[in-house]
C-alpha cells in the first residue's frame, strides 16, 4: 500500500503539471491570436499603395518577437514536463519489484503431492465464492476427483445466501430447524435472528397480519430466557400496527443493517458447524503475503546493497518479525524464559524431566559435561532427556 501511495503521489504532480500547462498554454495562445487579429485588422484598413509606418512596422516586429518568446517558454514546458513523466516510470521501478523469487522458497510447490494440495484449496476457494463451474472444470482438469459429498455443503450454502440475499428466509430458518442443537451447543444466535426478521417482515406489512404475527411468536419461546431485552422490543412494536413501524420509535428495527448481518452470521455458524473457517484459507494466505511483501523485499534489497545475501540463508524463517496484527495470530509462540527469543525450526521448545520448557540454545548453554540442571528446580537429567515439544 505504501508503494501504491508513493507512484500515486508522482502521478498527482504530472497530472497536476499538466493542468497548469495546458491551462497557460491555452491562455498564452488566445491572447497571441487576439493580438494578431488585431494587427491584422489594423492593416487591412491600410491602402495597398501605402507603406506600413514607422510605429506599425515596430508594432509588427514586437509582435513576431512575442510570438517566438511564447512558443520557446512553452517548448522549454513541455520539456520539463516529460522529466515528470519520466519520474513516474522511476517510482514504479523503485517501488514495484518484479522478481519476487529473491523471497520464494525452492521447490515449495515441487512434487505431485503439493500441487494437488495447492489444487484442491483453489478449488475450494471456488467453492466457497459460488463459483461452481470453475471449481468444476479445475476439478476434472486437475484430476482431483472431488467427490460430491465434498461438494454438497457448499452447494447448499450458497443456495440458503442466495435466498437470504433476496430475503427470503424459508430456506435458511429450515436448515437453522434441522441444525438446532448443533447451534445451541456453539451458543448460536443465527436462529433467533432469522425469527425476528420473518416477525418484523409480518408487522411492516400492516394490520391484516395482526393474528399471523401473534401466532408466530410461539417461535420465540426457545430463546426466552437469553434475548429477554430483545424480545420486549418486538413485542412492543406490535402496539404500531396502524400507524406502521416507519412512524414509530421502532423504526430501527426496519434497518437494512439486519439483512447484512444475517447473512455474516449464517455463513459464520454454517462454517463452523461444517469445521470450516469463515474466510478461505486462499484468501487469507493471499492476503497475509501482500501485508508481509513490502518488507521482505525491502530487508533483502538492504542486504544486496551492504552485500551480506547469505544472512537470509533459511527461507522457512525469516529474516525479520512482521507484525501481522491480531488477525493473523492462530497459533501460540513460545518465548524462551532464559534467553528471551521466541523460538523457530531450528530452536524449538523442550521439555525437561521436571516439565519446565526451555529452548534447544538455552539447554545447550545450560549443559554441564553430560547434565543439565534445571534453571527453575533442583531437578538434574541427561541432555538427552529433554523431549521436543509442538504448539
């Protein structure tokens, strides 16, 4: 984003040039053919046998002089002009690097297994945006032989978003019926949610759908104990029937915001209830690496500047910690007590006899001949008794 920012900055001066330019240009030009007409006016009132005077043949002169001045000033311009331009093309390459393969990891992708594992999450990801036919010809043409139970999940997920997108809420309060208790155990709102927006849709509706709406409140004896606050203010809408909840201090209830989230929070639980994440794995890991490139880059452009490459040797670590925000935190990071660092592939947590954890570098500096004793207990083992731990 800050390249971005920084090539849109270059292109608002040439933009910005531009318009003077053109502006002046304009303006320069208009007034030089003013004069001219003028001049030319004059002279053709003057007798063909009668010589130009004195005055008018300087005036004529002065005019040619400022013809030749402008047309210079307004070449000299443009010339400078083309130096913008060409600062822009120099901000793209400084800022824009093509060779993204300084900051790949060989061979990540080598291999029949990996590429059919980097086929089935595009696929996927086809899935989950609706677009069947193209997860449907990746499928066959890289011979995945998803099967449909796979694919059934998804098929129904986006037929019940369909619906809801037009709001029509059958189709969803049916699979929020079926999956009832799947969604009190994860504590689910989604199936009040869709009650009260069928309940307000039957009150906007007007008076004729009194005795419909008051019958359909037995809908909303399941959640009575946890949406006590909502539950009121539904039923006190019902007292606006004639005069409509648009005129009524209900009107909120007639927010088209309601819409929106129903839809987030049915692909939400309709995810969870099928062990999915909300996002696509595709879109995320997509999203992580356009938030992690800009440094990376810069941190390698910095050591092929001061000539030390091979500080960066292992590119399933890198080189600098990017901060990623909470958003991308999903796993836990051990930090070693004893020296402070957090630790990676090649310094991985250990467990010691007594259950205290250190890191591979801590217990190599606490060992002592062939024993290592606990920093935190008087506890003593063998080196080789510490156990390799995962998070």
């Amino acid at each position: 984003m800050d390249c971005c920012t920084a090539v849109e900055r270059e292109i608002d001066k040439v933009l910005s040039k531009f318009t003077c330019l053109q502006d002046h240009t304009n303006r320069t030009i208009g007034e030089l053919i003013n004069s001219i007409q003028s001049i030319r006016n004059e002279l053709l009132e003057v007798p063909d046998d009668q010589e130009l005077t004195a005055t008018q043949a300087l005036i004529l002169s002065q005019s040619v002089k400022r013809i030749r001045e402008a047309v210079s000033r307004m070449s000299t311009e443009h010339k400078d002009l083309h130096g913008s331009v060409s600062k822009v093309g120099k901000a793209v390459d400084r800022n824009f690097v093509s060779d993204f393969s300084v900051i790949t990891t060989d061979g990540a992708f080598d291999g029949e297994t990996k590429i059919k594992l980097l086929n089935e999450v595009i696929a996927e990801h086809f899935l989950r945006q609706g677009m069947l036919d193209v997860a449907e010809a990746l499928n066959e043409d890289a011979m995945l032989h998803l099967d449909n139970a796979r694919k059934e999940p998804f098929l129904e997920l986006h037929r019940i978003l369909g619906a809801l997108k037009v709001q029509d809420l059958r189709p969803a309060l049916e699979w929020a019926e079926a999956n009832r208790q799947k969604l009190m155990e994860q504590n689910s709102s989604l199936e009040f949610k869709l009650h009260r927006l069928y309940f307000v849709d039957l009150i906007r509706r007007g008076p004729e759908n009194q005795v419909e709406a008051l019958m359909y409140t037995r809908n909303f004896a399941p959640f009575a104990n946890q949406h006590v606050r909502e539950l009121q203010i539904l039923m006190g809408s019902l007292l606006y029937l004639k005069q409509g909840l648009e005129n009524s201090p209900y009107v909120t209830l007639l927010d088209p915001i309601y819409w929106e989230e129903i839809c987030d929070v049915f692909t939400r639980d309709a995810c969870s209830l099928m062990g999915l994440s909300v996002e696509s794995p595709l879109s995320v890991s997509i999203r992580a690496g356009c938030h992690a490139l800009p440094p990376l880059l810069s941190i390698r452009q910095v050591m092929n500047e001061r000539r030390v490459p091979g500080v960066w040797a292992n590119k399933d670590e890198l080189p600098v910690e990017i901060d990623m925000g909470m958003e991308y935190i999903y796993h836990s990071t051990f930090a070693c007590p004893i020296l402070r660092q957090q630790s990676t592939d090649n310094n991985p947590p250990l467990r010691l006899v007594c259950g205290h954890v250190i890191s591979r570098d801590a217990l190599n500096k606490l060992a002592n001949g062939n024993k290592v004793k606990c920093p935190y207990c008087p506890v003593e083992q063998l080196p080789s008794e510490a156990k390799q731990i995962f998070f």
